[in-house]
C-alpha cells in the first residue's frame, strides 16, 4: 500500500486568491552571479538554492514567472512536483485495528513476519548487525540516510543508533500555513510517524528489531507537518546526506512522473525535476 501520492506544487491564498507556485530551476553548470537577480526580476523569491547541483527553488505569484525568466543559462524550468504523505490507518485485513501483544520476553518478534524472513529468523545478526557493541557504545560499521518526516530520537528502540540529522522544513511550512513548523533546522522530530516506522524497519534495536540493528541512523527531515514535501528539499536532502558521509540514502517515496505534463492548458518539462 502506498503512503504517499503525487501533486503539482500549488498554494493558494484564500484571503488574496493569489496562486503561489514552487518552481525548480536548473542552470547548466554553476549558479551564475546574477541567478538572484533574474528571479526577483521575474516576480521570484529564493526558497532555497543547492549550489552543487546548480539548481534553485523558487516561489512566485506571477503566472509569467517562466516565460519572464528565459535565460540563456537555464537547462530546465518547471513547476515544481511535490509528494504528500496520507494518512492511514493501521488496520488489518478484516478491517478492524491492529493489536499486538508482545512475546513472554516483551518484545514482538513473533510478529515480525517480515524480518523474521528477511534475517532468516534473526540468524543473519549473527553474520553482520550493521555495527560492534563495545562497553562505550556501538560502533557503526554503515550509516543510513533516512530522508522523510523526521524521526522519535527518542524511541528506546532507536536513540542508541540515531547519530543526528537535520530539518529542511522552513518555518510555517512550504506554504506559510503550518504555524507549528518553527524552521529550526536541528528538529527533526517526526510529526506523521512515518519516517519514526521506516527507521525501525531497518535499524530498530529493542522491542521490535530492524534488519540491521547496529546500523546508525540519520535523519533528513522533508515532510512538513501538513504532509507536504516540494521536490527542492528533497534534492537539497540528497546532497546532505552526501555530504554529510553517510553510506545509504532511504527515501521511502513514491510517485508518477512522465517527464512531460500539463498544467492549466500549459505544457511543462519535468527536466529540472
């Protein structure tokens, strides 16, 4: 089952009826000097440049913003895609909730139907947990990069291989309408849950156990509390991580993409995408 759906990037105000849309732009090598310049010039704001990648996130209300910015050193510009996580119950086949109770030891092995069979009952621990326990910690052999809506740092089955992260979520969220979003970038407290559930599947160690328990863990918060996620801190994510040294980057995110589509009767590119 899927957890997460596709949009075009769009808000709109229902006190002004302005549109406001993220765009994403791609130059074709650096960001050139005066990027800041033709944007607002276009009737842009800077959400967020990634310099790395030459590319930069842009909000504007003028529904010329494009056609305005025609610039030699562009690749490709487009209105910005963006995920949305939904929100689902936890219900069984029968339709009715969930419920566990835990094994005689307190925890819930004997329910974990899906790593019982991707460890091959656990015995693969014995092989490589992803890490060495030693009497000042565990040591980290692999780093993950989970790049979704932030972690419970913590969660007793978590806090011994969370090693930090960071928070893309700018503050009142991406569209100025999530008051709870502060923009600190050190918070990367998981307001749906989901990325707290991702990280357990791959490096839970306690009552529920993931499939590499000694793995460290990283989060990228990109999913605001709204659910919403436009596709630049998402990149800008990916090149953190990178940067950041970490050995595998988990985006548990999915979507449709046809490099082509429309909008309005306007054909856009998904290129910068």
């Amino acid at each position: 089952m899927s957890l997460l759906s596709f949009s075009t990037s769009i808000h709109t105000s229902a006190k002004t009826q302005t549109v406001s849309k993220n765009y994403l732009i791609a130059y074709k090598q650096s960001l050139p000097k005066n990027y800041q310049t033709e944007i607002n010039n276009a009737g842009g704001v800077v959400v967020k440049a990634i310099p790395e990648l030459g590319a930069v996130e842009v909000r504007s209300t003028n529904p010329d913003f494009l056609t305005k910015l025609n610039t030699t050193s562009i690749v490709a510009a487009n209105v910005e895609q963006s995920f949305k996580l939904k929100d689902i119950k936890p219900e069984g086949a029968d339709g009715q909730p969930v419920t566990l109770n835990p094994d005689s030891n307190g925890t819930y092995w004997s329910s974990q139907w899906d790593i019982r069979h991707l460890t091959n009952e656990g015995k693969s621990y014995a092989i490589e947990s992803g890490g060495t326990k030693s009497t000042s910690g565990v040591k980290h052999k692999a780093v993950v990069g989970i790049i979704d809506s932030g972690i419970d740092t913590g969660h007793p089955d978590l806090e011994a291989n969370f090693i930090g992260g960071e928070n893309f979520v700018p503050a009142g969220g991406y569209y100025g309408d999530v008051p709870e979003e502060k923009g600190n970038v050190s918070d990367v407290t998981d307001t749906n849950g989901h990325g707290t559930h991702v990280a357990g599947s791959i490096a839970g160690n306690g009552k529920v156990k993931g499939v590499g328990p000694d793995l460290g863990i990283r989060a990228y918060r990109i999913f605001d509390a709204s659910g919403s996620a436009p596709t630049g801190p998402i990149v800008a994510a990916i090149v953190q991580a990178a940067n950041d040294g970490v050995d595998v980057i988990n985006m548990s995110i999915g979507g449709f993409d046809s490099l082509k589509y429309y909008y309005e009767g306007t054909r856009y590119s998904d290129i910068a995408d």
